[in-house]
C-alpha cells in the first residue's frame, strides 16, 4: 500500500484543487476612434482617447537614417 512521504498541508492541498489560477482572457474591445484592440475601460494607448476625451499627444518616432 502506498504511503505519503510527508503530510501535505490544508492549504496546500486547498491551493492545488482551487481553480483560481486558471485565468480568463480579457475581452478585448476595438477603439471607435482608430480601431486599434484596446482593453475595455482603459485610454487607448495607440490615439490616447477615452470617451471621446483626449489625453495627451502621441508621440511619432522619428525614422533613424
């Protein structure tokens, strides 16, 4: 008959048969000013806009020659 090598504990043993750790993915939402995939409720990071509010400017890179 098999015998454990050691007690597992409660809360290991509760963290192994949770499934808390297996994570969703986000929903994933288009920006209705340029389109681009943003997360819903958050400033999209390509136009910098929320509802239709601008924060700040985007920046453009300059090409290196």
């Amino acid at each position: 008959m098999a015998v454990p090598k050691s007690k597992v504990s409660k809360q290991r043993r509760n963290k192994r048969r949770s499934s808390v750790w297996k994570l969703e993915t986000p929903g994933v939402t288009t920006c209705p000013k340029c389109g681009a995939f943003r997360l819903p409720h958050r400033m999209c990071k390509n136009c910098m806009t929320y509802k239709g509010h601008e924060f700040g400017k985007v920046e453009t890179t300059a090409e290196a020659k």
